[in-house]
C-alpha cells in the first residue's frame, strides 16, 4: 500500500469510528446511523468546531471569488 492509501483507509476509519460513536453516544443520536455516519465523514468538523467554521468561510470566499471572476 502507498502512503495516500494508507492515509485515505486511516481518515476513513475514524470517519467510521466517530460515526459509530456519534449514532450510539452523541447528541444526534436519535437521527440514526445514516446521518452520523455521514457527520463521521467529514470528523474534523466534528471534533473540532473550529475547522467546520474554517471549511465554511473557505467555501463561502471561494464562491465570491467565483461570482467575481465570472464577469
């Protein structure tokens, strides 16, 4: 395996662990496995509330630069 594999199965099964965690312990326990596993893909938002606001305003400055660029 290469090291982009190794890092891909690695991010994916925390993604699984958190999924699992978030579906049995956490506060959207009651939406069901679906929803957390799909919350589990993307952790780091999760885990850290930080990077979820960090992702959004990248998104957010990338789709005005977007908007700009196209005139």
């Amino acid at each position: 395996m290469s090291w982009k594999q190794i890092i891909i199965a690695g991010y994916l099964g925390m993604g699984l662990i958190v999924g699992i965690y978030q579906s049995q312990w956490g506060n959207d326990a009651y939406k069901g496995m679906a929803y957390n596993l799909g919350k589990g893909l993307v952790w780091p938002a999760v885990l850290f509330p930080i990077v979820g606001q960090i992702v959004g305003v990248v998104l957010l400055l990338a789709v005005i630069a977007w908007l700009l660029l196209k005139k």
